[in-house]
C-alpha cells in the first residue's frame, strides 16, 4: 500500500534532518490510564468476557 504525499513529505524532511510533527502528537492507547484495573482477577475475568467463553485458564472454584 502506498504512502500518501504528506507520509512521504515528512519522512523525506526527517531523513534531512528536520523534526518531525508526528514526534510530539500523543499515541491512541486502547485504555485511558483511568481505567486500568491493578486488581488480577477482574483482569481476567474481563478478558474471558471479551473471548466469549473461551477459557484462558482463569477458573471461579467456590469455597463450600
């Protein structure tokens, strides 16, 4: 696939050594840091929801 004109215009400033606007933009993260749960369990949880049943080893065993 081909780059378009102004991929092409800043890499060939760049190699010319020139900065670079993408340098200083943020990168699309898939979370926003508010979200991030520490908690392990949650995490997997999630995650079998996400896979739709498919297990990833993250087993819920009652005590009794």
């Amino acid at each position: 696939m081909a780059s378009s004109k102004s991929k092409q215009y800043r890499r060939k400033t760049e190699k010319a050594g020139l900065n670079n606007p993408e340098i200083g933009r943020n990168h699309w993260h898939r979370k926003p840091q508010t979200q991030v749960v520490g908690n392990k369990k949650a995490e997997q949880r999630r995650t079998q929801c996400r896979n739709k049943g498919r297990s990833d080893g993250a087993y819920f065993l009652s005590a009794g």
